[in-house]
C-alpha cells in the first residue's frame, strides 16, 4: 500500500513544482504581502492528501 502513495506523491510533487514555475513567470509580486507563518506541508503533500481522501471512498 506505500509504493502507491509514494508514487502519486512523486508524480504531484512534480506537477506542482512545474506548474509553480510557469505560474511565477506570469504572475506579478505584491510586495505589502505578510505571512505570518510558514506552510510545513509542500503543496504537493496537500495535494495529495486531498486525491488519496478522495480515492479512499469515504
């Protein structure tokens, strides 16, 4: 049962990261932006969170 999820975990994490970079190049910066936290999950850990909710038919 990990491999599984450790493959769409890998191939979400690659999307993301592909998906982040086309995304910065056409999105300009707000500079009076403050966070007050950093996330501790990747955005393609809560993505996969959400797909393997999604997948185990609850």
């Amino acid at each position: 049962m990990l491999a599984p999820i450790v493959e769409i975990l890998c191939d979400i994490d690659v999307f993301c990261k592909h998906r982040l970079q086309k995304t910065h190049a056409r999105v300009l910066p707000n500079p009076a932006r403050k966070r007050w936290w950093q996330c501790r999950l990747s955005r393609g850990e809560i993505i996969t969170i959400i797909v393997l909710f999604h997948l185990s038919h609850i």
